[in-house]
C-alpha cells in the first residue's frame, strides 16, 4: 500500500523530489490494514486508492485491494499521512499546491 500511495504522488506530480524541493515530507503516522482473503503468490491484484479527511496538516490515504481475475476485494486499508517540514521533522500546513494538484483524488472536496 504504500507503494501504491507513492506511485499516486508521481502520478499528480508529487515524487519524493517535488516535496523535498518544497521543504517537505509527508510521512506515514498511522496504518490499518484488513485483509478478506489472501491472493496468494502470483495472483495480479489492482489497488484503488484515494484521499480524504484533509485537514491542516494530515490526510487519510484509502486502499482497496482487488484480484484483477474477478475483481473481488482480498483486502483494504487506510493510512494517516502527515505533511512535516524536511528539517524540523514538525507538522506543518498541507500546501495549497498539493490540495490543487490532487483535488480529484480527494474525497468529500
């Protein structure tokens, strides 16, 4: 999941260089993960990710992990992001940039 929540970020144009150009880096507080059934090794799956509850300076990252066969869920998760200052490690506001760049991918905005 957390590849996934990476690839999400190049994918709106927030790679680890962007942020670390802005000063910043969003790292994982919290993590949940609950899984219905294991794919199993070798089984394709696809992960349906969004974001939602944006506040000051977190967000949740949703997951929903999918075999690609059949499309049945074998598990999902959420993740607590905090936006923190690269050098101070403290949090700090989400920038309007990023809420810009990602607003599609936002749930409830």
């Amino acid at each position: 999941m957390i590849e996934c929540a990476i690839q999400a970020g190049y994918a709106h144009g927030w790679s680890f260089e962007v942020s670390q150009e802005q000063g910043l880096a969003f790292v994982a507080r919290r993590q949940w993960l609950e899984t219905f059934e294991l794919p199993g090794l070798g089984v394709e799956v696809r992960i349906d990710t969004w974001l939602s509850d944006l506040k000051r300076s977190t967000t949740i990252r949703h997951y929903v992990v999918r075999r690609v066969s059949d499309g049945t869920p074998v598990a999902r998760g959420h993740t607590l992001w905090v936006c923190v200052d690269f050098k101070t490690g403290a949090p700090t506001r989400v920038p309007a940039k990023f809420i810009e760049d990602f607003r599609p991918h936002i749930a409830g905005i």
